[in-house]
C-alpha cells in the first residue's frame, strides 16, 4: 500500500492517451479571481483529465483526487512545507542589515503543521490534551452563553453580518478563554492575527513578509507579559498549563510557548470563523437543506460535517517527498513539492455521490478537510461544536434569513477558503 511502502505506491490512473493530449493542453492560474471565487470547476477538470498535475514545467505537483490526497497524507515518505525554511533565507534580500525576519521564521518552525517528527510528536503530545473531546465538551455551556451574548446585540437589527457581527467574535472569544487571554487584548490579537494568516500562501511578498514578522513580534510581546503573569499566579488555562506541561521530563522553552500560543489562537480564530461563515452561506443557497435542519435540529452534527466537506476553510496543504513516488502514473521525484487540494478531494465523485450538492444527512461522509494521520487538525472538535452550536441557534431563532447582497467577497488567498462579510436580513 501507498502509506507503508515508498517505492512501489498502489495508486491507480485511469488516463488514456487522448486525455493526455487535453492535459498538455489544460492551463489555469491558481491567482486568478475568478478561481479564488470558485474553484470547484477547475478542481472537476483536473480531476477527471490531469489528476497528478505538473502546474508548470519543474513546478509543483497538484493532487486533486480523493484516493491520492489520502494516500499521500498517511504517507510516511513525504514531510511538511519548508516554509520557514525558505523565510529565514529571504534576510538575504534586506539592503538594511537591521532588519529581518527571525522572529517569523522561529516561530512558523514550531507550528504543528510545519514540523515533522519527532519535534512534532513531542510537542504535539504536550498541546493535545487541552484539545481532547472530554474537554471540548466541556466548553459546551460557555459557547451557548457566547452564542446568545452575540445574537442578542443584532436581534432587534433586522440584519447583521454573519462573520463580523457572529463567526468571528465568536471564535476570538473560545479560543481567548481556551488559551486565557483576557477580553481587552483580544480584538488586538485578533488583528495581528489576521496579517499572520498569509502566511499560508504560495506567494507572498517580502512586504508582506515583513509585516507578519511585525506582527509576530507584536503578539509575543503581549504574550510574553501575559506567560510571566501566569508563571507568577497560574490559572486555569492552557497558558498555564503549557507552562507546566511535562512529557517525559521535558518542558516547552519559553519560545515554544509563545510560537504555540500563536499557532494557537492565529488556527483556532480562522479556520472556525471560516467554517461558519462558509456553513450559512451553503445553507442559504440550499433553502430546502436550512428548512430540513430547522425541522430536525439534531440533524446538526451531520449537517456541520456536509458544510464543511462541501466547502472547506483549508482548501490546500503542501507536502514534500522524501523518496521517489509514483502517484497516478507520474513520478514524483524526491525533493519535489505536492499540493494536496483537500477542497478537490472532498468533492470527488469517487467518494462522494452528488458532491456539488449539499446534503445534511449524507452518509459515509470521511472527509479530509482537517487532512489525515499525524497532521489531523489539533482543534478539529472544538471548531465542530463551535460550527454546531453557532450555526443551530442562529437558524432555530431567526427563521427567516435571507441573503441581503449576491455580490460576497472571499479572502485573499487560495489556501483559507472564507468570505470578508456575510450580510443578512430578518424578521425583528
């Protein structure tokens, strides 16, 4: 099989030559606008005519089918994007010696989804537990207060915006009471934050680049007083709890904290907010599949996992093979870089029927949005409760939604799938 044996992968083309001439032929632009705004028919065409695709001669490969993502990420021959790797090297490029960006590059090296064994297993096993089902559950009660506190400010509005006025506030708040950031800083954090998010994409700028360090600088600032607070006085949060976590005699540097905490509340911020925001706009494009929910809510938990296979806030993750592979009839040379397209993958027809559709009650629904083995997403339970609960009450007490604009406009970027703003009308 594909993830224990390197050299002679089981991953099955079923290409002919004529679909080989319309591979040669079939071009796109991953910046393109119009891809940033749906991807879905580029992902269907790649699929079914080019599905291990070599974007451009000796550049990445693009992976977009089902069976292949999955195999790749329980792959023990690939490991993680060099990303900050490749940002310590970009110091070369400042003319001012006193600037750089150091303090970026440390800190994207101990991010989970950068780091490979055994680092990652070690830090990994220190952070988990905070993040376990037992403890998630847990925070059930205070999302709901969280939830109720939000849609009582718009509930006499007629309208809000779902991402500004409820996905996002939403998420800065678990996140800040998880990890124990205190209300006043939070809305600073949040948009540091939002700078550092880039940091995902293919392309960015050494302008851009120098604001993330900026803003990393600016969050482990802030934290680095906050860590000392709770050296001198611990609560019960995952900042002091990190501070004292142990695994086989060994504690987490003070920079490992800080690039944890950073991680922390940077993931748990975007990916939750994204989920929602891109879960009720699914919702209001499916009115029946809304009305269908409204009747049943205990449909939930599968109508979270069908929004969030259907459009996905992660869409790509990088990997980099460490032997030669053979994936759809390509080779795949070592050294060489593997996008994975989570959002193709999760709309393949091989695993999915009907996977332009969305449908709560669909069956069988194994996913790969929160990707797959060692690199499972640390906080994949709470952003499904957080989805669950956000998006059941707010459909339960405003039953009568409605889009207020057609013209919505995503992020930019073609790894965060989100929109800037939701806008909705109701009944007071």
């Amino acid at each position: 099989m594909f993830e224990k044996k390197c050299m002679n992968p089981k991953v099955i083309s079923t290409q002919n030559s004529e679909k080989r001439e319309l591979e040669k032929a079939f071009k796109f632009n991953l910046f393109d606008p119009k891809f940033n705004a749906n991807p879905y028919p580029t992902y269907h065409r790649l699929r079914s005519e080019d599905p291990v695709h070599r974007y451009f001669v000796g550049g990445d490969w693009i992976v977009t089918r089902y069976a292949d993502v999955k195999a790749v990420l329980k792959s023990g021959c690939v490991r993680t994007d060099d990303r900050p790797k490749s940002i310590q090297e970009r110091n070369k490029y400042f003319q001012d010696k006193g600037k750089n960006l150091n303090t970026l590059a440390y800190t994207t090296s101990r991010f989970l989804f950068y780091m490979n064994p055994p680092d990652h297993t070690r830090l990994r096993a220190l952070v988990s537990k905070s993040f376990s089902q037992v403890v998630v559950e847990g925070m059930r009660y205070r999302i709901r207060e969280i939830v109720d506190e939000l849609l009582d400010k718009v509930r006499h509005q007629g309208s809000m915006d779902i991402v500004a006025d409820l996905a996002s506030p939403l998420s800065v708040s678990v996140i800040s009471k998880l990890l124990g950031i205190p209300k006043e800083a939070q809305q600073q954090l949040h948009q540091w934050t939002n700078v550092l998010s880039r940091i995902l994409d293919p392309l960015v700028s050494l302008e851009e680049y120098t604001a993330m360090n900026k803003a990393t600088e600016k969050i482990q600032e802030y934290l680095s007083t906050l860590i000392a607070e709770r050296e001198k006085d611990p609560q019960e949060d995952l900042i002091s709890n990190l501070i004292r976590a142990k695994e086989q005699n060994d504690r987490l540097s003070q920079k490992e904290i800080l690039a944890i905490c950073t991680l922390l509340f940077g993931a748990g911020e975007e990916t939750t907010g994204n989920t929602i925001g891109n879960g009720m706009l699914a919702l209001l494009q499916y009115p029946k599949q809304m009305e269908k929910l409204k009747r049943e809510p205990t449909l939930i938990a599968s109508a979270v996992e069908e929004i969030i296979r259907y459009d996905s806030a992660i869409q790509m993750l990088t990997r980099i093979a460490t032997e030669n592979l053979e994936i759809g009839n390509q080779t795949i040379k070592a050294g060489e870089k593997i996008v994975l397209c989570l959002g193709a993958a999760n709309r393949d027809p091989a695993q999915f029927p009907e996977p332009d559709e969305l449908n709560i009650n669909r069956e069988q629904n194994q996913h790969v949005a929160f990707a797959d083995s060692i690199h499972y997403c640390l906080g994949a339970a709470l952003a499904r409760v957080e989805a669950q609960i956000a998006i059941n009450t707010l459909i339960q007490q405003f039953p009568d939604l409605k889009l207020a604009s057609n013209k919505l406009e995503r992020k930019k970027s073609i790894v965060i799938r989100g929109l800037k703003a939701l806008p909705i009308n109701f009944t007071c």
